[in-house]
C-alpha cells in the first residue's frame, strides 16, 4: 500500500482520539490546547500497541500528548540546523556528510521530536532544489554519504524516492545513502504491503549500498509486524541500524532498555546510538533523563548484551557536534567529540563535573 494511501487511515481526528482512548474532559481540553501547537497523527497499528488500561503505557507517552507538553521551556532548534544549511532543505555540518529535509510529514508525530518547529506545521526548511543539492555534492568531493530525512523519509511517495535514488546514486563520490524513518517502527505496512517500494530499494541498493536508520525506543514496538518489514528490507540488500533516544517514563530503565537491545541484535538490527534527548520546546520537561542516570541505565543494559548489542555510542548532539558520553572519573564526567563541526574539535576529550539534574550541556570550552 502506498504512503498517501495508508496515511489516510491514521488517526488525527480529536474527536475519534478521545472515543478510542476513553479520555477524561480534562484530558480532551490539554490535548486540544497542544494540537493548537503541535499536531496529533497516529497510525491505527501504532495505537493498538497501547494497553489503554495504563495511563503509563511507554507507547502511549511517545503518541498521545501530555499536559507536560504544554511547558515551552528549551528552544526549537538545539543543534544549529539553520547554521548548517548550505541550500534550502539540505544541511552541511559535518565534511563526510549531508542532510536532506525532504518533507516535513511523518507517518506519526512523536510526541518527542526534537524539529517540533517544522514537523506537521512549516515547509519553509523542506528541500526543493535537488538538482543543486546534486551538483553541490559532486563539487564536494569529501561528501561521501547523504542521509535522506525530514519529517520521515519514506512518507514521500515511491515516485519521489525513486527520484532522489536515481539522482544521489549516480553521484561517483557517494559511498552509501541513508534514509532516517520511523516507518519500521510506527507503520510497518508501508514497507510489507508496498512492493513497488522494496522494487525500487532493491534497484538502487544495486548501485549504492542503502542504509534504513530507524528508531525503535521500547520493546513493545518490536512486534511481529516490524520484524517482517525489517526481514524484507534486509532480503533486499538493506542495511537496518536503530538510533534510540532515551526518554523517560519510555525506556529509562536498565532491564527495559537491555531488553530492547537484545530484541534489536535478535533481528539482525544493529544498534547504532543512544541518544540523549534534547532540550525542545514540549519535549525537555517531560522526556529528558540526566546525564549521569542515563549513563547508569545505559551501562546496566549493556551488561545484558554480547558484543553484537555493545556497539552503539550514547551521544548527545549539540551545536558544535555530536559528542559521546564515554563514562565517569571520581566526581567527573568523560565526554568524546564522536563527529564535529570544526577541525579544533575532532575526537577531543573533557570532563565536566555535573550536578545530578544536568540533562545538557549548553556551554562546552
């Protein structure tokens, strides 16, 4: 089934929301107040993985708002996009690589996106020229690898997929094309029941190695239905990674996010980061976990793992980068630029000492 087809059965209707979930008149009027704001777009598959018995339900907090979204405290865009972008739509931060917005829709909104400033709501930042983007690439010799985001990638239409196929793979300095989506995870039936799609993946994966990087946050969401749609990437060629983001009241919890892990490595998706989640507006005062408790969490679901399930990195990603969070020394932390912005700051080391409730840092020397 084709995207737009399938997007026509999500759910976005208030009303049908508040029937289907039971919800209290109080909880209708704060989920009103932020749709003013921030849409509200779920899949039917993704809403059946809520237990709607428990207010707490991980998959719940990650697709129905919260009154906690109503706290605007953060900023909008807490990594420099707009610094970064070299053409409308495409982002050059870092030398190997670059970054195409190429819509502004998903298959769902996250209650924690971290590009709440355009997601549903803006196409100002969407990319239009892509055959500037191209010829930019080619005089950029030392790009090696685009990565093909939004919004949710594969929301756009297989005919603007195979479009932007067609265009990055014929591109001699191009290693690989990475597409970042969701849809693995919240619609896999976009991938299982369009064969159109998985004929042109497999196409192009003929002539440059395609990377799916997706984001599944809780086990729960590695269903029977994910794991088919990841089966038929990978028959095809496709190379699947997972980026969680660590959230809490979804996954701050050692066993929960091991368990994820093993879940993950089971299915042959290799975990690629934990991310820490970022000060957005709606997003920082109900999601963030600090520092040094997520460090904690995330060295106890390492425990779980064998060597398969170790090999991500727990980064944050801020203006000048995306700098991992390698450990602890006496009252201390350890941070490692992994990817930066200036020459000055490659694989540079420091520590900070770190109050208990830090879940940023906006000043880094």
């Amino acid at each position: 089934m084709s995207c737009p087809a399938i997007l026509e059965k999500n759910i976005n209707r208030l009303n049908d929301l508040f029937v289907l979930l039971d919800l209290s008149p109080s909880e209708q009027k704060n989920i009103m107040e932020i749709a003013e704001k921030f849409p509200i777009s779920i899949p039917a598959y993704y809403l059946s993985l809520i237990n709607k018995e428990d207010k707490n339900d991980p998959i719940r907090k990650m697709a129905i708002p919260s009154e906690f979204e109503k706290d605007l405290e953060g900023t909008f865009d807490t990594s420099g996009e707009g610094d970064n972008t070299v053409i409308t739509g495409m982002q050059h931060k870092y030398n190997e690589t670059v970054m195409i917005l190429s819509t502004n829709q998903c298959a769902m909104y996250c209650r924690h996106c971290f590009r709440k400033r355009l997601v549903g709501l803006s196409d100002e930042e969407i990319a239009k020229y892509f055959e500037e983007m191209a010829q930019y690439i080619k005089e950029h010799k030392e790009i090696s690898n685009v990565l093909i985001s939004g919004g949710d990638s594969l929301v756009n239409s297989n005919t603007k997929i195979e479009y932007l196929l067609k265009l990055f793979t014929s591109i001699d300095n191009l290693d690989f094309i990475r597409f970042g989506t969701r849809i693995p995870v919240v619609m896999p039936q976009r991938i299982s029941e369009d064969l159109q799609l998985l004929e042109i993946l497999k196409k192009y994966s003929k002539k440059k190695q395609i990377y799916i990087v997706t984001q599944f946050n809780h086990p729960n969401e590695v269903t029977e239905e994910s794991k088919k749609a990841i089966k038929m990437l990978q028959k095809i060629g496709i190379v699947v990674k997972n980026q969680t983001v660590l959230l809490k009241g979804v996954n701050d919890d050692s066993h929960v996010l091991g368990s994820l892990l093993k879940k993950l490595t089971s299915i042959g998706v290799v975990p690629y980061y934990i991310f820490q989640c970022r000060p957005v507006k709606g997003v920082k005062g109900q999601f963030q976990v600090p520092f040094e408790r997520g460090y904690e969490i995330i060295e106890g679901a390492k425990a779980m793992q064998n060597g398969q399930g170790k090999c991500f990195k727990y980064c944050f990603s801020c203006e000048s980068g995306k700098i991992e969070v390698v450990g602890k020394l006496g009252d201390e932390m350890i941070f490692k630029f992994h990817e930066a912005k200036y020459e000055k700051d490659y694989s540079r080391i420091f520590t900070k000492k770190l109050e208990k409730d830090t879940c940023w840092l906006y000043d880094i020397d």
